[in-house]
C-alpha cells in the first residue's frame, strides 16, 4: 500500500510539473473518463453521462490552463488529487466502500453522506441585500471552537470524510477562543476545504497562509460585474475582490466564483461575456450558482426570483458552456444531473447543513431541522444519529422515489421545485424552523400560492426537455 502511494504520488509530481507531459496526459485522461463515465455508464441516462463528463473534462482543461498560467500551485494541485483519490491507483470500476463508511453503515443502516457544510459563524462584514443567512456585523451567532473541532472530528474518524465545505456568515472573521478556522484548516492538513467567502478579507498574509497549507480554496461571491456586485454588497466591494484575486494567484492558491442569480442580474448571466470575464482574464477555476430563495430577508421579496423562463435559459447557456467554453460551471439546481438529482437530506454522497446555532438541516436552503448538535454531543451522540430522523428520513425516501424512477432531473430541489409535496409529505411536525422566517413562511398561504405557481409553471417547461432530450434513448419514467 505505501509502496503504491509513493508510486501514485512521484507520477502525479512529475506530471503536474512538466508542461508538455501534463499536456500529453490531459488528452489521455480525456479519453479514460469519457469511457469510465459515458461508455461504462455512470447513470442509465446517456445525456446525464454526457454532461458529468464534459464537467469533470472542464475541471481539469481549467486546472490545465491555471497551471501554465501559474495560477495554480503544483502543491495545491497535487494534494486537491490526493484528496480525491486516496493518494493511489484505483482500477476497479466499483466504488470500493472504505472500514468507516463499512462501520457506518452497520451502524446507521447507509453509507454516509460524502461531506457537510459548516457555518461556524453568522457574523459578515458585509450586509449584502436579501442575504440568505440574514448575516451582518450585528449578528453575533458563532459555534465555540470546540464544537467546530468535534464536528470535524466527526466528518473525519465517523463519515471517512476528507472533504468540507465551509459558508457563513463570513468565514474569515470567525473567532472563538482565540482560534480561527486556520486552527481547523492546520489541524486537519489531509482535508480539502471549499470555503464561500464575500473576498474582501483575503489580504496578501491570508493569501500566503493558504498557499501554504495547500488545502483550501475560496469561492468568492460576486453578482456580475462590479456594479451588479457593488448594488448588492456595497460600493467598492468589486475592486477588493479584484485585490484578493491578485493575492490568490500570486500564491497560487485556486479560487472560485460563487454567484446568486435573481431576476435583477439574470441578462449578465445570461452573456458569455460574464464568464469569460471571470473565467479567461481572471482565472478562477470553478463556477458555482445559486438561483436566490425566498429564505432569509427575501421571505416576501419574489420580484428577485428567477423566473422559470429565464430558469430554463440559465439551464440552455450553462450546456453550452460546458460543451463548448469548456468552463466548469455549475447551477445547484439545473446541473442536478450532474449528481443523480438532489444531494441533501444526509444521502450517500450527499451532504448535511449545520449552521452557527448547531442546527442540523437537511440543506442550506432547506431552513428546517429537528437535531442540534450540541444537544447530540450533550446526549453522547454523534452526528450520525441525525439522519435517523423522520424529516431526514422522509427526504431520503422522496429523493429514492423520484430519482430512481427517472423522473424530471431538471427539477431537482425537493422545496423549491416540489414545495407542495415538501409541506405535506416531507417537512414532519418535528421539524422546527431555523429562524423566525422560516416559521412565519409556514403560515403564508401567500408564499405557498407563489411556490405552487413558480412549480408548475416549471415543470410545463422542463418535463418536455427531459422527455425530448433526456429519455430520448429509451429510457423512460417509472410509473
């Protein structure tokens, strides 16, 4: 085993430090993951295989071109790679389970979720319009340290998981204790941070303490340009992105775009010009977005709701944008099929939400939950025993019957794109609201109206995408 890690890790050097080996093998793993996922078929849907290859294939063109930029450190690189493959050669097609996912499912009858999202603070030095998390420099609402630790404690020795994701609030301004996340980030040097962060606290010094751990990469939020991203987070907020972006690619630490579409800045997402911007003069590496939710302090404000037409339209440039920018984009709800539809509700290779209260919740826009985990470290639990939940349970079991049946995958969300069934067959009376938000939505027969209109108004649209062009080979729903 050593001696196969040692081979595995001299290969994976010499090839990210030599431009025209790297260049070589490129086009060879091209060709090996078009027949691993496509040919060998990762999913019984042709056209689902085809776009996750064209997604992995635009990770790594971009991951390509930052490293002759010199964008990308080699060190950050190689160990992304380690955590992704366990640092060796792995030749079987079957996704070999390791002793604690084995455990883990011993014990909690399933495999784990593949990682969590941690908020371990609400506090934001920003106060941006209709934030999801209702953060600013008044909120005060953070995890102490020591929970911090045993919940990675968890993610690591429970889940056998080297993979979190982190959001906020802001997650460069949490404190507890003295301790920062570069506490965490240091401790777990083996495990691969995402973190999603407004930018503006990634200053040269930050920037250098992350090239070197070489185990983080921040996606930061922007909204468009600089004035659809200063009208939302404040005036000058753009350019102190720009200044963390030189900090990270001086270093060589690999960053991304996070960003929110509503109805306001959709014509710019909609533009190519938007992508080569950030993409191509730039150099980030990654896109991900989020169309906004009516949560947090948008509860009432629907005006800023993607429409479904322009849903649709951001699903139309975001295929063309993998098939041929070659832009590793991302949409959490119209690249579903990229994962098999919806990854919440803590399902195999899917994840769980925890957020500065320690509420545990089955996504981050899913505002609901019935387990804290202070409450099951109280008890002498563990974060595992969350998903024993009914409201976790019956998440689980509609994302079983949905997706395995084929249905729709372009309606992927179980509140957002089946808020009907969500109220009635999922939220269970167990389930408490995260703030008094989510609480006052559950009595708005208002919000139910708009969320049952906006539902099938998508699903007009997008059953014939599925139909036309997904099932188009034969595969059909399963009634």
């Amino acid at each position: 085993m050593k001696a196969n890690k040692l081979v595995f890790s001299t290969i994976v050097n010499t090839i990210i430090n030599n431009y025209m080996i790297r260049h070589i093998v490129s086009s060879q793993l091209d060709k090996f993951i078009y027949n691993r996922v496509v040919v060998d078929k990762v999913s019984d849907i042709h056209l689902a295989n085809i776009k996750i290859f064209q997604f992995i294939s635009a990770i790594l063109n971009t991951a390509k071109i930052n490293l002759d930029k010199g964008y990308v450190s080699p060190k950050v690189l190689h160990k992304l790679i380690n955590m992704l493959t366990g640092g060796e050669f792995k030749i079987t097609k079957e996704q070999k389970m390791d002793d604690l996912q084995v455990k883990f499912k011993e014990k909690y009858k399933q495999y784990p979720p593949l990682f969590i999202v941690l908020s371990p603070t609400q506090v934001c030095n920003l106060k941006c319009q209709n934030c999801y998390s209702s953060s600013d420099r008044t909120t005060k609402q953070s995890l102490p340290y020591n929970i911090v630790d045993k919940i990675m404690d968890d993610v690591y020795y429970l889940l056998g998981s080297k993979f979190i994701v982190i959001s906020g609030g802001e997650p460069f301004m949490y404190r507890s204790n003295g301790k920062t996340l570069f506490n965490i980030f240091e401790k777990y040097n083996d495990v691969f941070f995402l973190i999603y962060t407004n930018g503006t606290l990634i200053t040269p010094d930050v920037a250098d303490r992350l090239a070197k751990l070489g185990n983080v990469t921040p996606a930061v939020s922007v909204e468009g340009f600089e004035e659809d991203t200063d009208n939302r987070r404040g005036k000058g907020v753009h350019k102190k992105i720009l200044a963390s972006f030189e900090n990270l690619r001086k270093t060589g630490v690999p960053f991304g775009i996070s960003v929110t579409a509503t109805s306001k800045n959709v014509n710019v997402l909609l533009s190519e010009k938007f992508y080569d911007y950030y993409f191509d003069e730039l150099g980030a590496s990654y896109m991900w977005q989020f169309q906004i939710m009516p949560i947090g302090r948008i509860k009432e404000t629907f005006d800023r709701v993607v429409n479904p037409t322009d849903r649709v339209k951001l699903y139309r440039i975001w295929e063309k944008l993998l098939s041929e920018k070659k832009y590793p984009v991302a949409d959490f709800w119209n690249s579903g099929v990229l994962s098999g539809g919806c990854i919440a509700y803590g399902r195999w290779n899917g994840y769980l939400y925890i957020d500065w209260n320690g509420n545990i919740m089955p996504c981050v826009f899913v505002p609901y939950y019935v387990d804290n985990i202070i409450e099951l470290y109280n008890k002498g639990k563990t974060l595992g025993d969350a998903i024993l939940s009914d409201f976790i349970k019956n998440g689980q079991k509609w994302q079983y019957e949905y997706f395995n049946c084929h249905k729709n995958g372009l309606m992927p969300c179980s509140i957002r794109d089946h808020y009907d069934n969500f109220r009635k067959n999922i939220l269970s009376k167990s389930a408490i609201g995260e703030n008094i938000e989510a609480e006052e939505i559950l009595h708005s027969s208002e919000y139910y109206e708009f969320m049952k209109k906006y539902d099938k108004e998508l699903k007009l649209l997008t059953d014939k995408i599925w139909e036309n062009e997904y099932l188009k080979n034969g595969e059909k729903p399963i009634q």
